[in-house]
C-alpha cells in the first residue's frame, strides 16, 4: 500500500494507542514534509510521547497507519518494516546510552550488528558525527564520566551515525541541567539548518518558535491545532492552545 506524495516524508493517519483501557492517543494524524522541523508541544500526559513512538514503531498503534516516502510501516511486512524504521533516527529524554560501551562503540554498535558496516567504516562515521557534536575527545570515555548536555549530544550522533533521514526527538532536553540545554538544542538547531527533517517533542517555547516549521498542538490524545510556528505564538486558534502558551511562556 502507498500514498504518493514524493515531498511527504512522514504520514501518520489518526493513530490510536490504549494502555489497559486508558486512551493515550485518540485518532492523532501528523504530516511532515521533508527538511520540515515539526515541534509536538503540549501539556504532560497529552500522548506525545506516545504519537512519537507509535510513529517510530517503538510502541504498536492499536489503530491507524504511519506512511514513511509513501510506504506503509506494517509489521507484517518484516522486512521492508525493519529496513523502514531504520530510516528514523530516534533520541530520548534519558539518552539510552549503552553504559558498558565507550562513547565511539555506543555510536559503532548498531552500524555494524544492523547496517552490516566493518568496524573501519562504523568508526570512521562515528569519529566523524562525534567531530558534528563536538564529542571527538571524549570518544573512549563511558556515559557514566560524561555531563547530560554530552550524553545527548554522543545520544544524537549514535543515531546520526545510521544516517536517519529523519529524526525523532521526545524531549531531548528536558532532563538536562539548565545550562546544558542550549549546547543540546545548538547541535538541533545546525541538524535543521543543514536540511534534515524531524519531528521534536519539546517544551523550549523559544527553540520551537524558532526552529520549528510547524508547530503540532496535542492534548487528551488529540492533535488540537495545527499551524506555522509564527502563527502558532503570535495568534493560537484553540482556546486550548492559547491557555496552555499563557501558563508555559513566561513574559
Ligand atoms: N507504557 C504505558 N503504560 C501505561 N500508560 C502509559 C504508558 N505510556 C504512556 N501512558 C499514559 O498515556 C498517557 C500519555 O502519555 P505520554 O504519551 O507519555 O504523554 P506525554 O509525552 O505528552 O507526557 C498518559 O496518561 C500516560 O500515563
Ligand atoms: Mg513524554
């Protein structure tokens, strides 16, 4: 099955999730063009994380479909699936570092056990995104000796190193001390400015404002308001939406 519109990237179609009886997600469609950065914002148990992972696959959609370049996301499928999601690059709010490996084999691991790459060119692509995040120095450290701001960025180049043509990120500062956001967001910011399309689940008003292409307002499960991030700040639609700006910007 296929939906052709070659500049869509992403297609998700009214995709519910129910955790034992509890409606996480409510029929929630989210479209993404490529080089489009789509900020999922809402309040906390709205179901964004949730949209990200059935998005992703990391969580199944009880009901709904995900398109990736026209493609239908079914398990069924197993190999056209796995070879799918291996073109969505994925970052955490808690990083998921492997804590046993250093930080050049967190970022060679994958390369080589699922793309298949020598261990030449896996450390070669990884020298080489550590270099992007600026992480080259602390490549035989492990997680443990390494501050938030640097687990995440070594957490974005794990997953650049398998060269995503979109990236997924739920929250990826939100369990950073303060004065290690920016360094995080930065590394986002330069992703973006360099073309590459993804779908960012944040609450930094200010990165979504200027980042963002397009801003995906969710609550109880449902995509309330949908707009251009300019539009979104300056003139929010829903009284849902304008309520939740006026509690989370502060001015
Ligand atoms: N694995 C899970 N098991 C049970 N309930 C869950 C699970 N994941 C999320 N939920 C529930 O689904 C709702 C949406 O959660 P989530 O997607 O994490 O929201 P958000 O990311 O917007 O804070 C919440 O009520 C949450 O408690
Ligand atoms: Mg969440």
């Amino acid at each position: 099955m296929t939906n052709n519109n070659p500049s869509v990237m992403i297609q998700a179609n009214n995709l519910s999730k129910n955790f034992s009886g509890m409606h996480a997600l409510k029929g929630a469609s989210l479209s993404v063009e490529r080089g489009e950065v789509v900020c999922l914002i809402g309040p906390s148990g709205s179901g964004k994380s949730t949209f990200l992972r059935c998005i992703h696959g990391l969580e199944k959609p009880d009901g709904g479909e995900v398109y990736l370049e026209g493609k239908l996301l079914d398990p069924k499928n197993k190999e056209e699936y796995r070879a799918l999601r291996n073109k969505m690059g994925f970052v955490f709010q808690h990083f998921n570092l492997f804590p046993n490996l250093t930080v050049l084999e967190n970022c060679t691991f994958a390369q080589m056990q699922v793309l298949k790459r020598t261990q030449e060119e896996a450390t070669e692509n990884a020298l080489s995104y550590l270099g992007k995040v600026g992480l080259l120095e602390k490549k035989d450290s492990y997680p443990n000796n390494l501050s938030g701001g640097q687990k995440q960025r070594v957490a974005i180049a794990r997953a650049l190193c398998m060269n995503p043509e979109i990236m997924l990120f739920d929250e990826p500062t939100s369990a950073l001390d303060p004065e290690m956001i920016k360094e995080v967001l930065e590394v986002i910011q330069e992703l973006a400015a360099q073309g590459m399309t993804m779908i960012v689940v944040t609450h930094e008003m200010g990165f979504a404002r200027k980042v963002g292409t397009k801003i995906v307002f969710l609550e109880a499960g449902h995509v309330i308001e949908e707009a251009n991030s300019e539009e979104f700040f300056t003139a929010p639609k829903s009284d849902r939406a304008k309520e939740f700006l006026s509690k989370v910007i502060y001015d």
